[in-house]
C-alpha cells in the first residue's frame, strides 16, 4: 500500500539534469515573446519551406524553351523538306 501512494507524487528530492534546466530555460524564453512575434516567425519559416526557388523557376523557363526549339525544328524541317521536293530542279 505504501508504494501505491508514492507512484503518483514526484520525488522533490532529486535534482534536475542540466539538459531539463535548459529546455525549461528556453521554455521561459519563448513565453517571453508576444504570440504576434511568434506567429510571424512561424508564418516565415512556413513560406521558407514551400517558396519556389530561382532554380526551379529557371529549369522550368529552360524545359518550355528546349520545347518549343524542338517543334521549330520540326516544324522548320518538314516545311524546308516540302517546299524542296515541290520546286523542278530543271525549271528556271
């Protein structure tokens, strides 16, 4: 029964580990700063994370070009071919 009674309490006794001091320590610290600080801070890392980098935008901007070179080379070729077996090479 005695160890019944103990389980729930904690031991006051025992000293604290210099790691749950800090974290307690750090704890305080962003208590200290108002939620609107906070939650800008959040709201920023948030849109860190999930922005579109300039290289994305530049390989993007880079695979539409090579897209439409190629249907101009195709394009370019299959005309170019066209108009070469239409023209008579005897007439003048």
């Amino acid at each position: 029964v005695f160890w019944r009674s103990k389980m729930g309490r904690k031991d006051s006794s025992t000293t604290k580990l210099p790691v749950d001091q800090y974290r307690k320590q750090i704890g305080k610290q962003d208590y200290k700063k108002t939620k609107p600080i906070l939650r800008a801070t959040k709201l920023k890392a948030e849109a860190k994370k999930t922005a579109i980098g300039i290289k994305e935008v530049g390989l993007m901007l880079a695979a539409i070009l090579a897209l439409l070179l190629a249907f101009y080379a195709f394009f370019y070729l299959r005309l170019s071919t066209s108009i070469d077996s239409d023209l008579d090479p005897d007439e003048e």
